[in-house]
C-alpha cells in the first residue's frame, strides 16, 4: 500500500506513518481558507460601506491574520519534513513483539529546537527512536527526552539512533513489553506538533 493510499482511507492520527504528509495538506487548507475568510469579510465590509474600509468588517478581517498566521506557523514546522515509507513502517512493524508501541512520523519541540524522529518503539525497558534526518543533533534529543521523561517519572531507558540498521537491530533483540504505561504514551503524544 503506498503513503497516499494509506492517507486517502483514512485520516492519520499523531504517531501514525502518513500523519506528516496529511497535516501539510489539512494545514495548508485551513491556512488558505483562514485568508479567503479575511478577504471576504474585508471585501463585503467595503460593498456594504459605499468602499470606505474604516468600518467594523475591517477590523474583523484584520483579526483574522491571527488564525490564519498561526495556521501558516503550524504548515511552516512541518514542511521539512515527509512521512516515513510503508515498506519501511511495515519492516519495523514486523519486529513489534508483545504489548510494544510505535509511532511513526514523530516531529516535536523544545524550547530550542524541533526535532525529528522516524520512528519510536516503547519496549518492555526502553524507549527506541530512529532519527529521521542525518543532520539531527541526537545528542540533544537524547538529552531533552530523558529530562522530560525524568521530571515526570516516566520509566524507561532512551536510545536515539540515526543509523537504521542499529535501530532495527535494537528493536529486534529488546524484551517484548507486557504493558506500556498509559502515562508514557499520553506524554509521548502530547509531545508531536
């Protein structure tokens, strides 16, 4: 099944592969949709008023910058970055064993950075993520999920990894989770723009 036949059944939902490639589409709509609002609003302020602009409608049209800034802000974070491959999703799919959680397609913040990960699988003791471009600074990631984590008493070792065969090998040999703590997974989501 390819990407966009995995997105035209149904909507990708955080953590999903094909949520990056569907929220670009829904944002750009929304961004887009936002500013005909506005221009609408303005225009049918200016039809109303015999073309004087100083009139409520343009206040109300200026105030649509906001929503519409805000949704091209969200669209702008996001366009960097392209869902993982089925095939691939699939292959690290395979390699799930017991109660194990994974998400795809996982773009999150900090205060200094957005950050990228292909892949996240929540094992029995680990937390495992494939770094999803060369040039993402792991060191960092690493540091920023393990203090998050640890402030709110989340178990769980971290390893972050750019190189794919390490990843995939890791998540084959770890221990099969008997149950992943809801609190864990609800963070983890929290996390994803």
């Amino acid at each position: 099944m390819s990407r966009t036949d995995r997105t035209s059944k149904r909507k990708a939902g955080k953590g999903e592969a094909g949520y990056i490639d569907g929220q670009k589409k829904r944002r750009l709509c929304r961004t887009l949709l936002y500013c005909a609002v506005g221009v609408a609003i303005f225009v049918l302020g200016l039809c109303l008023n015999k073309f004087e602009k100083s009139n409520i409608f343009t206040v109300i049209a200026v105030l649509m910058v906001l929503p519409a800034a805000k949704a091209l802000v969200s669209l702008i974070v996001l366009l960097p970055y392209c869902s993982v491959e089925a095939a691939k999703e699939e292959q690290v799919r395979g390699l799930l064993s017991g109660n194990d959680v994974m998400y795809a397609d996982m773009v999150f913040s900090s205060p200094d950075k957005i950050m990228f990960l292909s892949f996240l699988v929540i094992a029995e003791d680990e937390i495992i993520g494939l770094s999803g471009r060369k040039k993402e600074d792991i060191a960092y990631m690493e540091k920023y999920l393990r203090d998050e984590l640890k402030k709110r008493m989340l178990p769980g070792k971290l390893y972050i990894t750019g190189d794919e065969e390490k990843f995939l090998r890791r998540v084959e040999h770890a221990v099969a989770a008997e149950e992943v703590p809801e609190e864990l997974t609800d963070f983890l989501k929290s996390l994803m723009v």
